[in-house]
C-alpha cells in the first residue's frame, strides 16, 4: 500500500496517500492537515466529534481516482480531503530549497540519491511517562520496506489506511529513545539530518 505518511494524536489522524514531488510541499501537506480544525471548534467553541480524519492531496498529484476515493464522502471537521498547493504557489519571502538545507532526509525519502543513505522513512513518537508525567520520545529512522499491515476493517477512503504500516521488516537505521528533545518538525529533521550524515 503507497503511504507517504501517517500522523496519529488520537484525536486526529492524518494519511498522506501519494509522494508530494519536494520537501516543502511534503511538509506543506503536514502543515494544511496540522491546521485542519475539527467541526464545531469556531462556531460552538467545542468539537463535534472525538476524532477526525485527514488525507491531504497535493494538488501536483491531484487526480480523478484520489478525488472519487477521498473527497467523495468527505464531511468537513469530522472527514477531510484538502486539495493542498504547492509550496512556491503561496506569498513570501525568498523560496528555501530543503533538499539542500537537508539533503540526507531528501535522500530517504527518495527525492535524490545518496550512496549512503538509502530510501526509508522516519518514524517519531511521543508520549507522556504515565508514572513521572515526563515526555518520552522514541525516534527509528528505517529503511527497505515496512511489515504488512492486518487488513482493516475501517471504511475505505478515511486516514486509518495509514495506520499500522511504519514497523521495518529490516533492522532500522538508528533507534533511540533516550536523549534526544524534539520540540517541533524543525528539531526533527536537525536531529534526523545529523544522524543520516554519520552513515
């Protein structure tokens, strides 16, 4: 199954169906479906709903299947499929490239080559210590291909497509679960560039 991403905070859960064509319009989807509010929380000042789904679909992939399969049943706030624009397409100061400002992850995630690093994904987690109250965080950069997911029993077309497809078959790159603080996408990927630079 083609999965160029998955985000899962319990209350939302995002699916990116098809590979965006750079970094920024990469993260450009994560940030359209971060700030994809749930129904309810303008108007009322409270949800509707205690989940909600998100497929973000690059506009530069956009085609009629992912439109009949995703924004056919889509219910704004509760199930959404945005049409999200390319990155250079919106208002702003000069165009950063990250594939140069990050050109390992670039490399893992396919976009160029690199004879150290090989195509693979990243997978982050976070969750609070249920004794301590502390932040745990648990990083494994993988590679090769990821184990075959249980067939779902979700309706087709919602972000659960995504779920339960992030464990390598392979042994990961790095793992680490101690040490490390990340705060934001921004940490992330200092983090996870400066690992890939040590292979």
């Amino acid at each position: 199954k083609k999965n160029y991403g998955f985000m899962d905070n319990k209350f939302t859960m995002m699916y990116l169906p098809t590979k965006p064509d750079n970094l920024a319009n990469w993260l450009e989807c994560f940030n359209r479906a971060a700030s994809t509010k749930p129904a309810g929380v303008e108007q009322e000042g409270y949800t509707h709903y205690t989940w909600q789904s998100i497929v973000p679909i690059p506009r530069s992939n956009l085609t009629q299947q992912l439109i009949n399969k995703y924004k056919s049943n889509e219910k704004h706030g509760f199930c959404d499929a945005p049409i999200v624009e390319d990155h250079a397409s919106y208002p702003g100061p000069l165009a950063v490239d990250l594939q140069t400002i990050f050109p390992k992850i670039a490399a893992l995630a396919g976009l160029r080559k690199d004879k150290r690093v090989p195509k693979g994904w990243i997978s982050f987690n976070r969750r609070k210590d249920t004794g301590t109250g502390d932040l745990q965080y648990n990083l494994v950069i993988c590679k090769g291909n990821a184990r075959e997911s249980r067939k779902s029993k979700a309706p087709k077309g919602l972000a659960f497509e995504g779920e339960n497809q992030h464990e390598s078959v392979e042994e990961p790159l790095f793992q680490i679960s101690n040490g490390i603080e990340v705060r934001g996408l921004h940490d992330l990927f200092c983090v996870v560039e400066g690992l890939l630079r040590t292979l």
